[in-house]
C-alpha cells in the first residue's frame, strides 16, 4: 500500500527554515515561483540530458546515492550509470550542477527540479551524486533522503503557508485543486496530494490516484489486489482510520463512477469505519484526468443508522 509517511517535526522544520530563507532572499514571490531566480540564487547549474544524446553525461562517476543507498561504480562513464539505473534527474555537487532527463514528461520536470534544489541545499544530503529515478521522485518515497527533498519540493514549490491560507479559504473540492494547480504551476496530482495534507490536518481526508474505476475502461495491467497508484491519507485520517483497506475504498468509488472517459465521473456519500469499528460519513467525489483519476474524500459525520421499525 503506497501510504505517505511523516517526517520528525525536527527535520521537517529544519527544512522549512531553509526553504523560508530562499523564498525570503527571493523577496516572497508571487505564484507560480520561476525556478530560474532560485538557481540563480543558490548559484545552481542545470541542464537536460538525454539517452540518445549524451552530451552533459559524459564525465566518470565513482559513486551515487540513489534512494538512500550509496552505490559504488567501477569508474563509469555517468550515462552508463544513468541507464543502468534508470535516473530521471541528477545532482552533481562538486559542480553544483542539476541534470533533468528530458526525455521524461514535461509536467515532470518542474517537481524534479523542486527535488534535486532541495538536495542541494541540505548539507547532510552532500557526499556524493545524487541520482533520482521513478521512484524517489513520488511524495510516497520511504527512504529518508529522498522523502526529505519531496517534502522540501512541496514546501518550495507551493510557497511554504501561502499555498495553505489560500487553500483553507477555497471549498474542498476537485474544482478548487484545479485553480490551485494553474495559480502555483504545479501538477494536478502535486497540487491533489498537497490539498490533501492541507485540508486534512485536522480533519479526515483520503485521496486516491488510480486507473479508470470502472469495468468496461479498465486498463489490461488492471490489479484487483492493488488498485490504487496512491493512497494518500491525511494526517488526521491516518491517526483515526489506521485500518482501512484500499481495496475496500476503490470498491465503493466503482459503485457510482460512471464510464465517461474524461471530466466528472461522479460523487456520493460513503461510510468508512475508523479504528475504533464506529461508521463515519465522507463525501467523495472523482474526476478523470485521463490518465490518472483522482478521487478525493471529505469527512463528513458519524454514520447515524436509520432504524425503521414496522409495527
Ligand atoms: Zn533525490
């Protein structure tokens, strides 16, 4: 189960203090934040590479950190280790220098550069190459190092509380992520996972990244046992509904989502049992992106049975 994790108040706070100090030196910049003044700032280097076209790879790498693990290499040249280990960003510290595959998808690349930023500004991340694939650039990533330049990403690229008041001010629905994706620049599914913790700090609330829900658009590689891409449980969700299974959520979403291929695909009221076996209300409601479908559940109330009695 792709659940979040949640980092030390410690390290989490060290990381917005530094964050704080950029967007500071930056003069607090409006939404959507041009990633260039930052480089500019942190007097970062950066540049694309490619599989096909390897011009910026062609130096030797020794070693490389990659989801938290240090990987020692028989002197290689980097594009090797590139496609040996399928990396889609890169942090080279001696030269300062970020490296984004540009092969990857272009809504992509503005998170990984988030990411790899990060890296370069935690001086207990430095000590080698820094090497991103697939994996460490989800929100989700467990290993430490790489769960830290996510949660700093955020941080960076949503404005630290800036994206939080203005989030709290807006009702808590797909439209709303919508207009907070276009107004900070970020990703739909960035901006859904963030609402998600935001919204959800003291109130229940669960967000699903998944394929179509419904039977006649399922996709071959469909996996009844692991239906969800993401399960992201807010932080009051997870201290209340510890137990839910994903399963069970993506079975009541394919009860009322319709087969439409993009847009609303519907919304409905479902019963979720928290960890101590009492019945709570959500509101859910989801959305086609195409290629991912986003569903987000608010809270509601505890589920009151109707008990009709006949005489
Ligand atoms: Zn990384």
């Amino acid at each position: 189960m792709a659940k979040n994790i949640i980092l030390s108040a410690k390290t989490a706070d060290d990381i917005d203090t530094r964050v704080e100090r950029i967007l500071q030196d930056l003069g607090n910049p409006e939404p959507p934040l041009a990633l260039e003044t930052v480089r500019e700032l942190l007097r970062l280097d950066f540049g694309y590479y490619s599989i096909n076209n390897p011009g910026l790879l062609q130096e030797t790498a020794h070693k490389i950190w990659l989801a938290g693990k240090q990987i020692l290499l028989r002197p290689t040249i980097l594009i090797e280790a590139v496609r040996k280990f399928d990396l889609k960003a890169l942090y080279i510290l001696d030269q300062k220098r970020i490296l984004l595959d540009q092969d990857e998808p272009v809504l992509k690349h503005r998170w990984n550069e988030g990411h790899e930023i990060i890296h370069s500004v935690l001086p207990w991340h430095e000590g080698a190459m820094l090497g991103d694939d697939a994996n460490t650039l989800i929100p989700s990533c467990h290993a430490q190092l790489e769960h830290e330049a996510n949660y700093g990403a955020g941080k960076l690229l949503f404005l630290r509380d800036r994206f939080t008041k203005e989030a709290l001010d807006l009702e808590q629905t797909i439209s709303s992520i919508n207009g907070l994706a276009d107004r900070f620049g970020n990703t739909r599914t960035s901006t859904f996972w963030r609402c998600v913790e935001t919204w959800g700090a003291r109130v229940p609330v669960i967000g699903l990244i998944t394929g179509h829900p419904h039977f006649d658009m399922r996709k071959d590689d469909f996996d009844e046992t692991n239906p969800c891409r993401h399960f992201i449980q807010s932080p009051a969700f997870e201290q209340q509904f510890s137990g839910v299974d994903e399963r069970n959520v993506f079975d009541q979403i394919v009860g009322y989502c319709s087969s439409n291929r993009g847009g609303p695909l519907g919304a409905d009221e479902v019963i979720l049992i928290d960890d101590n076996g009492n019945s709570h209300l959500f509101s859910f409601e989801t959305f086609s992106f195409h290629h991912n479908i986003l569903t987000l559940g608010i809270y509601l109330e505890p589920y009151k049975k109707v008990i009709t009695s006949v005489l």
